[in-house]
C-alpha cells in the first residue's frame, strides 16, 4: 500500500493464521452454529458454502466481533480475538457484502475515504490509496473518483464496495455474498476480476457463497456448512470426488454435471478458428484493439517478443477504453476442465492457449465460467 498508516491503523499487518475453535452461537433456542472447528492459513481463500441457516453468515459476524460466541474462541495468529478491542480489530478486517452499503450522498472517493479518515490517514495519502484502489477494481479515477453511487452501474457499485472494504490495506477479507444480487454476465465479470485481485493482493479471505460453481472457481478450499456445522473441508477436487459417495454433497454440487468435468477436456471449449485473433506482429496494434472493441472479434492473442503472450478483450462494462488486457496461461494436452478451473483460479489470467495436433487452441475464462454455471454442457 503506497502512504503511511495513521495512528488508528488495525491490529494485524499480517494474518498467518485464522482459527475457529469448537465456536457455537445461539438465537433465542436456535442453534445457528454448533461447535464449529477450522482453520484457515494465511493467504488462503477458504469459501464457505451451505443451504439457509447454515451458520455462515453468522460465522462472518462472529470473527468481526459484530456478535459473540456464546462458546468457544476464535483466534488471529493464536490471539483469542474475545481479548481485542473489537473497534481496533475491525481496522484489521475488510468487509464487503450483498448490499454494498454505499452512502448514496457521498460520492466514490468520499466513500472509499471512510475507513482511511478513521484510521489517520494524511489527505495526500487518502487521495493516492483512492486513485490506487479504482484501478485496481478497473475503473477509472478521473472517470469516476466524483460520481454519486446513483451514477454508477450495479457492477461498478460493487467494485467500489471492494475498493472501501481494501481501503486500509486489511489483512483479513470477509466477503458475504458480494455477487450474489448482480445479474450473471456481470457476475461472470466480477468473478474474473476477484480472481486477478485475489492473486495480486495475497490476503487471506473467507468469501460466503450459495453458488458451488463461485466456490470451485474462487475457493483455495471449501468449507461445506450443514445445521451449523463443518460438513465438509477441502479444495475443490476433494469435494468433487466425495460427492460422487455422498448423498448431501452430490446434490450440492449439481450431481453428475460438475462431478464429470473431472475427466472432460477442456479442448471442448476452444474458441473457433476466426473468433480469436493469434498475432505475432504487433505493428498494426491500433487495428487490433478496433477489432476487439467493435466486436468483430472476441479477443486477440499478442505473441510479444520476451515469448509471453497477453490477451485483449472488451471490458463489458466499457471501463477506460473498452478494452482489458491480461496475461495468458498455457495449457498442456489433455487438461481436463477441472485442471483447468484450478490453473485459474491461481493465476489473474483471463485466457489460455492449448496447442494439440499442432493447432494453437484459445480458452476464455469467461466460457469456463459459463460451463460451470450451466451455460454449457459438459
């Protein structure tokens, strides 16, 4: 993070590790959770995922201290959290959720201020972490450092919610369904977007999800909450292949449809011959991004001279330009779609390319997305 911390910065420059242990919280005589145990590692994505009422958003609360456990500790780097000033801890946990909660009459950058006034931030370093946080969700700060939320699009209101919540540079992320209201091709969007911001940043995030397909893509592993309890915990490969033997697992995970991806190569969705430029002279780079940006294409590939290859596609939100730029990932013959989910899901890729029969194959992030969320079949 560029500028200093002021002297309300939070409890934690680092989070190594995040425990919850044998943790219960009641309402009136509802058991909303019940003798939950895990931990998470530092830098590690754990999504957690279960039917209404299964505790996780209560879980959420509980570790920002919004309410306690009525048993139980929870503990950051081994500190029970319980012994904490609960307002200082906070500073430590960003915390992004469904209704984004924007003050509609304050603009972007006063917004996203909120939590660097508090923390004692100088107006130079407020105004520099502003600036540094729009591009990081991709958009614009001249653009729109002083809208109003009303002037902004469902999409880019949640971005701005991420940049508030990344604010103060928190080690700790808590994300209760942050994509949940949005509609699917700009939930697609974001999707792709968390996963580069997920890499780049390197926190350690627990992201509430009801969707399975959000919490293989996003999830380091899968935290599968039933009643209240730790159902299930691992990646996203474990899950698959025990829900083919469990009855509860196999309808949360869609059943055969996700569980066979583990065997079906990704080549099923390369993009067809036309549809993708492959270009290895950059010298009529102007007519390339019309290309993109007209739709006359769906992407280009660029070959650059260091061997590394980068994609251009359209920002479907119209963002800067129109056109995103992001690195390309290469595939090895006979990845499977679920090899595939996993390369990138640790990578700010968007695309790869699968060379097979001596054929260069385009693969798009956002058609694996589709996959998963019933837009194809495998």
């Amino acid at each position: 993070m560029k500028g200093s911390p002021g002297k309300g910065a939070g409890l934690f420059h680092r989070v190594e590790s995040l425990d919850l242990i044998r943790v219960s919280k009641w309402f009136l005589k509802t058991n909303a959770v019940r003798d939950l145990s895990f931990s998470v590692s530092g830098g590690e994505l754990i999504a957690l995922i279960g039917g209404s009422g299964s505790g996780k958003t209560t879980t959420l609360r509980m570790i920002n201290r919004l309410i306690e456990p009525d048993a139980g500790q929870i503990l950051i780097n081994g500190v029970p959290i319980s012994t904490l000033d609960p307002i200082y801890l906070r500073r430590s946990i960003g915390y992004v959720i469904q209704q984004i909660g924007l003050f509609p009459h304050m603009s972007v950058q006063e917004n996203i201020s909120i939590p660097l006034k508090l923390g004692g931030y100088t107006r130079v370093d407020i105004q520099n972490r502003i600036d540094e946080l729009l591009e990081l969700v991709s958009l614009s700060p001249v653009q729109y450092r002083d809208r109003r939320p009303a002037e902004l699009s469902g999409g880019q209101q949640q971005r701005v919610g991420l940049a508030r919540a990344l604010a103060a540079d928190p080690p700790l992320l808590l994300m209760d369904e942050p994509f949940g209201a949005l509609d699917p091709l700009l939930r697609r969007q974001l999707q792709e977007e968390f996963i580069r911001i997920k890499r780049e940043l390197r926190k350690t995030i627990l992201f509430v999800t009801h969707d399975i397909d959000e919490a293989l893509l996003l999830g380091d592993r899968i935290a599968v909450l039933q009643e209240g309890t730790l159902y299930f915990l691992g990646n996203p490969q474990d899950l698959l292949i025990t829900a083919q033997q469990d009855p509860y697992l196999s309808v949360l995970t869609g059943g055969d449809r996700l569980c066979t991806m583990r065997s079906v190569p990704v080549s099923m969705l390369a993009v067809p011959a036309g549809d993708v430029i492959y270009c290895t002279d950059l010298s009529n780079s102007i007519r390339i991004r019309d290309a993109v940006r007209n739709k006359e294409v769906r992407g280009a590939v660029l070959s650059l001279p260091d061997e590394k290859l980068r994609i251009l596609l359209l920002d479907q939100e119209g963002n800067g330009n129109g056109i995103s730029e992001s690195p390309v990932i290469r595939f090895a013959p006979g990845t499977t779609v679920l090899e595939a989910l996993s390369r990138f899901s640790r990578s700010s890729a968007r695309a790869a390319v699968l060379t097979e029969s001596d054929a260069v194959q385009v693969i798009l992030l956002e058609d694996l997305i589709g996959l998963l969320s019933g837009g194809g079949s495998a």
